[in-house]
C-alpha cells in the first residue's frame, strides 16, 4: 500500500491518535499506524480503526475533559 495522496512509501510506526469528542479531547498513545514517509499522512488498518473507535466512546462516557491513554487503551 501506498500513500493515498502522494504515492510515497508507508512506514510502520507507533503515532498518538487524538480526537475531539463534543468538547472531550481523547488522546491514545503507541497506536500501531502506517505513515507516510514524504507527507506524513497517517493510516490505521481497519482493526485499529475499529479499536480506536471503541476506546474513544468508551472513554466519552466516563471522561469530562481530557482523556490519555496507551494502546490498546483500557479505561480505569
Ligand atoms: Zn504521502
């Protein structure tokens, strides 16, 4: 696989995904992701998708503000 915006070459790498729940910022760290080694466009196959999906409503639920977690990611 190739990077979708600029053809280059995907590197496996460990990135931190970050995203914005109305208002509740989710941080995960050690995410097992494919980045591009030009642009830096990062990719999850679809099981960290999935995963990073689910802990970020897990943790919607029980976070107000600001969550920061490793990957896999287990709420405490
Ligand atoms: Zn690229």
């Amino acid at each position: 696989m190739n990077c979708l915006i600029c053809k280059g070459n995907l590197e496996h790498k460990l990135t931190t995904f970050m995203t914005d729940l109305d208002g509740c910022i989710v941080i995960i760290k050690n995410v097992p992701s494919l980045v591009c080694s030009q642009c830096g466009e990062t990719y999850y196959d679809d099981d960290t998708m999935e995963q990073l999906e689910k802990i970020s409503n897990s943790l919607r639920k029980v976070v107000t503000e600001v969550a920061i977690v490793d990957y896999p990611g287990r709420v405490a």
